[in-house]
C-alpha cells in the first residue's frame, strides 16, 4: 500500500507540474515521460523477463509509422493506428523470438538479431516511397484544439496524454512483477534450466514477454510521432532510440517500477 502511495503521490505532483509550467517545460518532461513508458517495455523485457533487446527501435518505428500513415495518408484516427501498431509490432516481436529461441539463439547473439532487424527496418522504410523514404511523413500542424477522438492538441495535451501513458506503464510493471506472470519470467530470467526443470514452458513465456513488450514500444511509438510531428526513418529508427529507450531503466533500476520514471528524468533532459 505504501508503494501505491508513493506513486500516487508522484504523479499527483507531476500533474500540478504540467499545470503550472510553461509550454517548453511542458515539451521536455513529455518527451520525459514518453520514454519512460517506452522504457517500461523494455525494462519488462530484460528487467522482468530476462531478454536483452538493443533494437527497441524497431518496435517503436513500427507504432509511429502506424500511426503516421494511416492519419496522413487515409484520415484514420490515431487510436485506430495505435491499436494497428501495437498489432504489428508485437507480431514482428513474436516471431523475432520465436525464430530465435527455436534455433538456440540466446542472450547477446539475440540482442545482436534485434540490432540487425532494427537497422533493417531503417534501410528498408529509408527506401520506401509509399512511406515517405528519407523525406518522411508530416503530421497536419495541429489546429490548437483539443480533439480526444483523434489525439490531437496542444503540449499540455500530449503532456497528460503522456503522464497517463507512464502511469499505466509504472501500474503495469508493478502488477506484473507480482503477478504469477512476474514469478514466471523472474524464474525463467533467474535460472532457464531450473525453471524448464519445475515446468515452465519458458519457450511459450519468452515470446510471450517479447511480444508485450514490443507492443507497448509501439504505443509509446505513436504517441512520439504525433508529438513531433512528423516521422523519419533516422529519427525514429535509429539507433539513438533504442539507446534512449534503454537508458531510463539502466539509470533507475532494471526490474523496478519506479526505475525508467527516475532514470529518464535524470538522464534524457
């Protein structure tokens, strides 16, 4: 109960902050707070389930072009994109893992597959018109109204938008940890073979917590996009995503729920 007080309390003073400050104040704890979600992903990977991911990236490209080309090329509201992303990034994340751990390829070899498929997805949406390529995908310069059905507004919008976000991710993990799932995948992080020995199917629980955790990239993902405003393969894709994206947790604390919240305020500003 006390855990749930403190976390309250936190988020209660983040919302006052969001309330009272200014609109550049506003931009970077967004971003902030964005990354802290998207690191709640990640952290639930390797921090919970034991798999090393350095191509975070991939997921989160996946969500913001979701998102991005549906608005901008057909007019279909972004929770609709979220929901395709989310769709499509745990799909890839699935059979990532599966194509990994059906063919023994564990630890750093498979975060060296998750670099190798982030760059691929860079190179191959660098190349693709229908995408943008290297031009990109602009969002419509927002109207300054709040519009809900199509996520639309200003930064104290997508400041709150974002501070729910790192809510749910920050309620998430703690739920998780101490769920049958948490024991599971600690168990699993722990000791592999111990826990196959007591009966985990840790096979069907590492595509499992691969998937989750790529889907939730990719809803941080979209949020980033409409943030920005626009998309591009470098930007969104590269490298640098997944090194902000990994950062949080490894400054706060891997497998702890307050750990991508504290590690991203102190890191990406």
């Amino acid at each position: 109960m006390k855990r749930w007080m403190a976390g309250a309390t936190a988020f209660v003073i983040l919302a006052l902050v969001g309330i009272l400050s200014n609109s550049y104040i506003l931009s970077l704890l967004t971003i902030v707070l964005l990354f802290t979600f998207m690191g709640q992903s990640w952290n639930l990977m390797l921090g919970i389930g034991g798999q090393l991911s350095i191509g975070h990236a991939l997921f989160v490209g996946l969500g913001a072009y979701s998102v991005a080309v549906l608005y901008i090329k057909y007019g279909i509201s972004p929770w609709a994109g979220l929901f395709v992303g989310m769709l499509i990034a745990g799909s890839v994340g699935a059979i990532l893992a599966w194509l990994s751990f059906r063919f023994e390829v564990h630890g750093i070899y498979f975060a060296l597959l998750t670099i190798a498929a982030a760059e691929f997805a860079r190179i191959m949406f660098s190349g693709w018109e229908f995408v943008g390529a290297m031009q990109g995908l602009f969002f419509p310069a927002p109207s300054g109204d709040v519009e809900l059905s199509m996520l639309r507004g200003g930064a104290r919008f997508y400041y709150f938008v974002a501070l729910a976000l790192a809510a749910v991710g920050v309620a998430g993990t703690e739920i998780i940890s101490r769920s049958h799932f948490g024991y599971v995948w600690r168990a699993m992080r722990d000791d592999d073979e111990a826990a196959r020995a007591l009966g985990v199917r840790t096979f069907r629980h590492k595509i499992l917590v691969i998937s989750i955790s790529a889907a939730s990239a990719a809803a941080g993902g979209g949020i980033l996009a409409l943030v920005q405003g626009a998309v591009f393969p470098d930007s969104i894709m590269g490298m640098g995503i997944s090194v902000d994206v990994l950062i949080g947790p490894i400054v706060g604390g891997l497998g702890t729920a307050f750990g991508p919240l504290v590690g991203s305020l102190v890191a990406i500003p």
